[in-house]
C-alpha cells in the first residue's frame, strides 16, 4: 500500500478524523472487525470494499456508514482524496440523540440495506464545509471544543440522513418508521427472539399484518429479516473466531445445536463447519 499522506485530528482517543492520499491501489486480504462508529467519504477514487459477507463497488464520492460489530476489507482500491470519521458511543451516542438526527437503523445499525449514499453537487459542498469546520475546530484548544465537536459531527450526519432519505425509494413515514422499528428490534433481540409473533406483538401488529406492510415495500418477509440477521452472525463467527459451533448455537439462542446446524445446512447449502472451512 503506497500511502501519499495521512492527517489525523483526534479528541481523547473517542472521536477522530482522518484524511488519506493513496498514490497507487492498495490490496487488504484480512478483513478488520470495525470497534467504532465509522464513516468513510471517497471523494475521489474507485474500487471495492468487502462489508460482512458482500462486495461493494464505489466510483467517486460516495460515503460508507459502519456500526460496531461489522467486518471491513478493501478488495482493491485507487483513492485520490477520502476522509474518515470515527466516534465512539461515548462521544456521541446514536441511540440518546435519534429523536433529533434519526440515524439509528438507517445510516447506522443497518446490516440490511446498502450502507453508503452519493451525494449530488449542492450536498457534497455543504459536507465539505462542515468537514472543513471540523478540521478546523480540531486544531483550536479552546473552550467548549467538545460540544463544538459534537454539534459538526451532528449535522454531517443529519445531512447525510437526508441525502439518503431523499436517494431511498418512496415509502410512507409510516412505513418507514414501522421498518426501522422492526430492524431495531431485530438487531437487539435476534439472539433471543426467532418468531415472527414476538416481535409483532411489541409492535402492537398481528405478525399477518406485519407481513403485509414490509410486502407493501417490496421488502423481504420478516421471517426471512430475522433469518437473514442470524445468518449473519453466525458467519461472522464462524469465520473470523475459533469458537466452536455448539458454542455459536447456544450464543444465538438454539439450546439444540443440530437444530442450529439444520438451519444453517439449509440456508446455506452447507454445515457450518464446511463453510468455515472454505473460508
């Protein structure tokens, strides 16, 4: 990996900026477990990021969201100009401030849908001023610099919410909201809850009528939501830790591992030990 220039700004180890100038394509074969809040802005380049268990192609301006818990690589890569933000929950947290920003399960939290935007011209230039600010704010040592902090990185994010909202397809706020609800609650309870019921009644919806708005959106079963989000655990562990698969079921709530492995099997047209071995 040839590297050009790297500028990082950073406030006590829990929020970050960095600034990176590749000369030439560079090649990660090791994927990396993401431990913070991440945003990745390509302003200039192409290439291909590896997210979990899919492969991403980007061409010029585009921002990438990544949440604790998921695993990044970079397939290959020829970036002229890229920021990168990071934050931790202490610095700000997603879940205390979404009233206000209503990022969480839509940029962040979000294993479901795509995980970046492309912002038009107008947009791209009001993210570079803040970006500017915030460079610029890192380099003062004056007073109240964490709330000033805190406030930029706010309302890069908020714009960015918006500038996705805008490139989503159509959808009520009534779905909207019952969609990020639903995966909200996936993401928090998947380990423990499996049936569609469950999670309908702390929806206060019949799991039939659960069903129906998400086939309103053209969106997957809610059967297959919960499915899907439990397979992704379940690779992530099988492949990036040693932790046997008994162990893997009983982590995500099957008692009966060859239950577990039964589900897995079918999904995926594999044991789980098979699939850990290709990989």
């Amino acid at each position: 990996m040839a590297i050009q220039d790297i500028n990082t700004y950073s406030y006590k180890d829990i929020f970050s900026l960095s600034s990176v100038n590749f000369e030439n394509a560079c090649v990660f074969n090791k994927p990396e477990q993401v431990n913070t809040y991440s945003i990745y802005w390509i302003k200039e380049g192409s290439g291909f990021y590896n997210i979990d268990f899919k492969k991403y192609h980007f061409e010029n301006n585009v921002l990438f969201f990544l949440s604790p818990g998921q695993f990044f690589s970079v397939a290959s890569e020829s970036v002229k100009e890229a920021y990168k933000i990071s934050f931790v929950k202490d610095f700000y947290c997603i879940q205390t401030h979404d009233k206000a920003v209503a990022c969480n399960g839509v940029l962040f939290n979000n294993v479901y849908e795509t995980p970046y935007v492309k912002p038009c011209e107008k947009d791209t230039l009001k993210l570079s001023f803040i970006l500017e600010s915030l460079e610029e704010e890192f380099q003062k040592n004056e007073v109240a610099q964490y709330d000033m902090l805190q406030a930029y990185l706010k309302q890069f994010i908020i714009l960015s919410v918006r500038i996705q909202k805008g490139l989503a397809p159509t959808k009520t706020d009534v779905e909207t909201k019952l969609f990020k609800d639903f995966s909200l609650l996936v993401e928090q309870n998947f380990k423990s809850m499996h049936a569609v019921s469950e999670y309908a009644e702390r929806l206060a919806l019949s799991p039939k009528s659960l069903t129906k708005n998400f086939q309103r959106v053209g969106a997957e079963s809610p059967s297959d939501f919960i499915k899907n989000r439990i397979l992704l655990e379940a690779k992530r562990q099988l492949i990036y830790t040693d932790v046997p698969v008994k162990e893997i079921a009983y982590d995500l709530g099957y008692n009966d591992a060859a239950y577990f492995t039964r589900f897995f099997t079918k999904a995926e047209n594999k044991s789980p030990l098979q699939f850990r071995k290709e990989y």
